[in-house]
C-alpha cells in the first residue's frame, strides 16, 4: 500500500476484509459515501462526521495575481474550496500514534 495516498480502492478492500462483502458492493459503498459527502457539500456547505471531522465549502473572491518570475499581474477568478477541519477526538488518535 502506498503510504502517502489511499485510492477507494484501498478502502474497498478494507471494507471486504472486514466484513467479507464482495468487493463491488464494498466499491459501491465507498463511492455512495463520498457522493453523499458530495452532495451535503452542495446542499449545506457542511458536512460534520461525528469523531471524524468537518468538511466546510468556502467561496474565495477574485483577486490579482502576480507571476512570481514576471512580475506580470492577472486575475485570479473566484471559486469554491474545500476545507477540512479534524475533530479533536481523531487529533488525539492521530498525536498518540506519533508519540
């Protein structure tokens, strides 16, 4: 498993390893959960798991940019972001496993 990125996938077949489904049902579960946060996203701009974290839609305004290099300046148009904000529950969990 690469540890920098976990694909669906990965999730999947942690899913069909725990509990045995077979690994469409557990590929369609991952993808109607990410969906779901999706559309809560679009619906109320916040998405809250409980003991997980905060996903929060943001609108940035648009701004001027410069290149770094040019120095030339351009418009940077407005555009939505998402924002994620880790419960202190999964703070914890995450700072004991460093220690």
């Amino acid at each position: 498993m690469d540890k920098h990125n976990i694909s669906r996938d990965i999730i999947a077949e942690a899913i069909k390893s725990e509990f045995g489904f077979n690994r469409k049902l557990c590929l369609d579960i991952v993808n109607d959960i990410i969906e779901i946060i999706i559309e809560g996203l679009q619906l109320d701009q916040k998405v809250k798991i409980h003991n997980f974290g905060t996903f929060k839609l943001n609108n940035k305004r648009s701004r001027i940019g410069r290149n770094p290099k040019t120095k030339e300046e351009y418009n940077i148009s407005s555009r939505n972001v998402i924002t994620f904000k880790a419960s202190k529950i999964l703070l914890k969990n995450i700072n004991q496993i460093n220690d």
